[in-house]
C-alpha cells in the first residue's frame, strides 16, 4: 500500500503540466491585443536590442510588405502583427516564415522556443487601408528569455495609392533609452476627444482621495479610506433610471511619477478572469477612459474600446487620477459588456501605464475585491475589501502545511526517538514505528507532489516572482520549492532500495537518507514561511509566527528527548550491596549507552556485585524511558496537529479588518428612494 502511495506521488510530480500560455509554443489568441506573453513580468526599459526592419516606407492597399525582425541577441519567441493608429491593419500574412498565424491571420508568433536571430514574414494589407488613420506600423513583442520581454516597433509608413507606391529600402525605428512602449491597444483618437469637449458632466478633481459626504446617502462608493481619513482610490457610482445608466466617478491616488492606470471590475464569481472592466488610463497628463475583459491572464480589448460608455473625460491634479463617464446598464451589442442590471463582485486594481496602456497590476499590491455582490443601481458602502481569491494557491499552502508540519513532523521524531514503542512489537513482521513512519513519510510525498502540482496549474508552468527591494527572500519560493520536490521524491525511492542490515552499504544509505530527509524538512520549514508572506497566499501574519514558533518547538523537544537518558542516569544511580558507595564498586548509570535505538549496555567504571539486579534495574530504566518517550511522542503529535491546523486556519479565514460595511441600501428610482434589506 505504502508503495503504491509513493509510486503515485512521483507520478504527481513527474506529471507536471507545462506552461500552457509561456513563451514556449507561441502566443495565444488571448494576447492579439497586447501581444504580450503571460510570464508574469513587465516589459524591459531602455534600448532594446532587436529591431523591425521593412521592405519599403510607402504602402498602398493589396500591397505585400516585408517585415525582419533582427538584433544583437538571439531571441526565444515573439508576436508581431501591424498597427494603424490605436487599431490593427486589416490583412493577413502571406508567409508567416515557418512560424504560427493569429489573430485571424493578422498576428503571427513563435512555434518553438529554440534561439532564433531573425525572422521574416510577408503581410499583404487589405482593401480598405487608406492614409486617414495615420502612418501604419508593425509592432512586435521579442521574449528574449522569459524575464526578458522587449517591445519593438518599425518605422511609419506612408500610405499612398497604388500608383504612387514606391518601394524604399527598409528602415527600422526602436524605442530610445527611458522612451515609451506600447503593451496594448491606445483608445485617445480625435473622436474621443471631442466627445469628450461636448460632454456636459463637469468634472471635479479635488487633489485629493477622500470619502464623498454623499457616499451611502445618493451615492454607492467602494473605498479603501481608514477610519474616514487617508484613502487611496474611491469608486463612486449614481444610478441614472431615466436613461437606464450609472454615473461612475474614480479618483486614484497615484503612487509614483510615471503614468497610472486604475480600473473596476465587474465579476460573478469573485475570482480574476472573465470579468468586465473600465478603466482610466494616464496618458502623458491626459486620462484616457475605456473597456475591456478579464480572460484568464490577459486583459483584452473589444473592437469598440467605448462600448456602453458616453460622456468620459479625466484630469489629473496632484498626483489624483480623476475620471468620470457615464455607463449603459446594458449593451446587447458586446457580449462581454457586462449586463448591470445584475449584481458582481466589485474589483479594484491599479498599476503603471506606458503610452495609454496598462502593465499588469503590482504583484505586491494585488486587487482588493468587495466582500459581497453589490448592485450599482442601488446606494451601497463598500469598504475597503478583501483580496481576490485563489483557492488553488490556498489548497497548494494547505497541503505543504499538512505534509511537512505534520506528516514530517511525526515520521521524522518517530523515527528517531519512537523506535521502542509498543515494546518492539512486530505487526507483519515489521516494527510499529515503521509502519508509522512509513505512512508519514508516503503522506508527505504525496501532499507534495499534490500541492506542486495544484500550484503549477495555477500559475500555468513556472513562474518567477517579481523581486522588490524589501523583501527579495520572496524570490526564492520557485526555484527552492522545485528543489523540494526533488528531495520529496528522491528520499522515498531511496528507501525502496533499502540494503540489508549487514551490508557494508547499509551505513552509507542510512546517513544519506536521514541527511536528504532532514535537509528537505528544514528547507520545507522555511518555504512554509516564505509562502504564506506571499501576497497571493492571503495568510494572516500570524500563521508565520506560527510557523517561526513551530520551529523553535521541534528544537526544543529534540533537546528534551536527547537529555531524557542523562536525566535518568542521575537520578537511577543504584547500589547492591552495603558496601558499595564506600567501595566505590557499583553500577553507574550514568556510564550506560541509552541509545534511542538500542538496548543499553552496561559499562561504567566498576562491576555491578549482583548482575542480576543490575540487568533488572537496567531493563526498569529503560522501560521508564521508553515511557517517557512514547509519552512525549504522543503529546508531540498532538502539539504538531495543533501547529498545522492553526497554520491553515490562518492560511483559509478572511482578514477581519477586510469587511464590506453592513446598513442599509437604497435604490433611487424617479426621483425616489426606498430601502431594500442590506
């Protein structure tokens, strides 16, 4: 059985699925939009070294245009399509150059991570492409490994008719040192601006984050403030029933001096992905505002990057993003719009942007996610929040908690200090403490494997956490985690091959398996530690105390089982005859070999005068002791559940301080007000 359970843990882990959206068969449909891959990280500043060179700087619709990808470096992987403005070119590629179409044809990427130092493909331009959208351009994302994304853009070219068209030898253009790259789709034409003139709404940007007075009373808002003082973002919306809409009003307290973005999200179910979004985005000084949709990973765009919103516009005063527009309840038109008739789970995110696009939200700030699904058309107070749930990264902290805090933890103590117990009983001819160390030990491996294997679908393959200057440790959970694995499968297919008791071998295997063992138990201590600090697993600080003090208390109880037999040594000293402590000839416990795996010997400095005495008081003591030690063995697996049950109950409870206000809700209707139960 025990077997069977090993056999099936490495499986686990050998079983491992790849990365599904890495950089390692190209990219998705999913990224048509940003063309960026989902590793987890930012795009690179400053010079990259690749470059797009094309075949000609005049472009006529039908044409056929070349474009090269070249640099100083090879290049795993890239995804490349042409741009028009804030829109893709109408087209296809001809000669994708070995490589994989997208988008419809539009796109095209990397079919396999192998190094590359150029690539070629060929893009013939539709019917339609005339010079009132601006000068197009190829725009590409170059994954030079998977911490390493640049975006590269060519040089314009002029749209001409086809008479005029007159082929050029390529050029290419390349961002600058600190110039911005594009991520995504820009939303800020000529249109959008005078929209955004003629709008009657008249937009307050006070300088400052705080709660509005009318927050509960006319208006829903979902805040972060403090006890009513300093606040980062507030969300306030005010249903319009006349026209079927809900005025929406963010102010956002910017965290640096590049551009920010911040965004609401709309979700069913509370969970990242598959959410509607609107979003403002700073632009250079100007707010641009939009929608878009959580898929998975990737935030996307619809064709119509306004659809179901009117009367936008934005301003940015001291470091306070504001932005106001108006939103339709309802938009038949784009399915993922969603319908707000209905009610979701609030999301609030936040981040840097680059030319009117958005990079990923901060690892370190994760989105905050209202309590409950709240319904815009009604005044509700929404504070603060809780973060947005992972329940595979709490199932992957629950199981490594269980595994290496308490399987561990009493498979290795067991083996140990525990080997006597039930008096070297022989259940199936094998002793009792085996079997219980045995089981751990299966336990342990198999939780492993499970948890690695939870946390690899999570996080789609591996994934690198992003360093920051205060708490680089963090950075150290992959890699180390992947060593544990290792370790986890590597020591029980190490016992199966087991020597015999008296094979010279025997002593080599036995050292090498409690080394591998206890490395792999004091490195899965520390991992424990390291990933419940991790934002996303949402644990209460007290659960790494929790784990800082579980290691304190196995130190601790080492030292007290080892001090057991000296103990007793001093206080089972005995004597056998009358004349004994004058002749200094008795038997001196003190001297005796109370191995926690052997029988003591009797050694000392005299001889025991009554040998039989002296094996009966010696067979007491070590009865005492291993009494003692199955004693305290029974108490340490009850103090090791403790541990690990309070560890993932720290782990899965919500923070008490992240709750969503109660009272009442009113939904204005005509003018009106009625309450509805809160």
């Amino acid at each position: 059985m025990f077997g069977h359970m090993l056999v099936l843990a490495a499986l686990l882990c050998v079983w491992a699925p790849g990365p599904s959206r890495g950089y390692s068969t190209g990219g998705p449909e999913g990224a048509c939009s940003s063309l960026m891959p989902s590793h987890g990280v930012g795009l690179q500043r400053g010079s990259p070294p690749y470059t797009i060179t094309t075949s000609s700087t005049q472009i006529s619709a039908g044409a056929d245009v070349t474009a090269t990808i070249t640099g100083s470096k090879p290049f795993k992987g890239f995804f490349i399509r042409m741009k028009q403005g804030d829109t893709y070119v109408d087209g296809e590629f001809i000669d994708n150059g070995g490589n994989k179409d997208r988008c419809s044809k539009t796109g095209v990427t990397h079919r396999n991570p192998q190094l590359k130092s150029s690539v070629r493909v060929v893009f013939r331009l539709g019917p339609g492409l005339t010079a009132n959208g601006g000068n197009p351009t190829f725009t590409a994302a170059v994954v030079e490994q998977k911490s390493l994304i640049w975006r590269i853009t060519s040089s314009e070219m002029r749209v001409v008719a086809n008479s005029s068209m007159t082929p050029q030898p390529g050029t290419s253009v390349t961002p600058g040192p600190g110039q911005p790259t594009n991520q995504g789709n820009r939303n800020d034409d000529d249109e959008d601006d005078d929209d955004d003139k003629d709008s009657s709404i008249a937009l307050q940007n006070p300088g400052v984050v705080a709660i509005d007075s009318e927050c509960g009373k006319t208006k829903g808002c979902f805040h972060d403030c403090h006890g009513g003082g300093t606040c980062t973002f507030l969300v306030a919306w005010e249903y319009q029933p006349l026209n079927e809409s809900v005025l929406f009003n963010f102010l956002y307290q910017t965290t640096s001096s590049t551009d920010q973005w911040i965004a609401l999200g709309f979700s069913r179910d509370a969970l990242m992905g598959e959410d509607s979004v609107v979003e403002c985005v700073m632009d250079r000084g100007e707010v641009l505002v939009k929608t878009s949709y959580n898929t998975g990973k990737f935030n996307e765009y619809p064709d119509d990057k306004h659809a179901a919103m009117s009367d936008y516009k934005g301003s940015v005063n001291d470091g306070v993003l504001a932005c106001m527009f108006t939103r339709k309840l309802s938009y038949p038109r784009e399915p993922r719009v969603f319908d707000l008739h209905d009610s979701y789970y609030l999301m609030v995110a936040s981040g840097e942007a680059v030319s009117g696009n958005k990079f990923p939200h901060s690892y370190e700030k994760l989105p905050l996610v209202s309590a409950r699904k709240i319904s815009v058309k009604q005044v509700s107070m929404a504070s603060k929040g809780v973060g947005p749930l992972y329940p595979m990264v709490k199932t992957h902290g629950t199981a490594m908690t269980l595994a290496w805090m308490l399987f561990a933890s009493i498979g290795v103590f067991i083996s140990r200090h525990g080997r006597a117990m039930f008096n070297y009983s022989r259940p199936n001819s094998v002793l009792v403490w085996y079997h219980v160390h045995r089981f751990c030990m299966a336990m342990t491996a198999f939780l492993t494997c499970s948890g690695f294997v939870l946390i690899l679908v999570e996080s789609q393959g591996y994934s690198q956490i992003a360093h920051t200057s205060e708490k680089r440790y963090r950075a150290l959970h992959p890699p180390l985690g992947m060593l544990l694995v290792i370790l986890t499968v590597v020591n029980p297919l190490m016992a199966l091959f087991r020597p015999d008791k008296g094979s010279p071998s025997r002593s080599t295997f036995k050292w090498t398996h409690w080394a591998v063992g206890m490395f792999a138990w004091i490195l899965a201590i520390a991992l424990l530690a390291i990933g419940l600090d991790l934002p996303k697993s949402q644990a209460d600080l007290i659960s790494v105390y929790a784990v800082f003090a579980f290691a304190g208390y196995q130190l601790v109880m080492e030292i007290l089982v080892r001090s057991i037999p000296y103990c007793l040594g001093s206080i089972l000293t005995f004597c056998f005859d009358s004349a004994c402590a004058r002749n200094k000839n008795g038997f001196d416990l003190h001297m005796a070999n109370f191995s926690t795996n052997e029988v003591p010997s009797v050694t000392g400095s005299g001889i025991a005068p009554d040998k039989e005495a002296a094996a009966r008081h010696t067979e007491a003591a070590k009865r005492r002791e291993n009494t003692i030690k199955s004693s305290i063995l029974v108490l340490h697996m009850l103090i090791s559940a403790c541990f690990a049950v309070g560890v993932v109950y720290f782990l899965l409870r919500k923070p008490v301080e992240y709750i969503t206000s109660g009272g009442s809700q009113h939904e204005a209707t005509s003018g009106k007000e009625f309450t509805v139960a809160g």
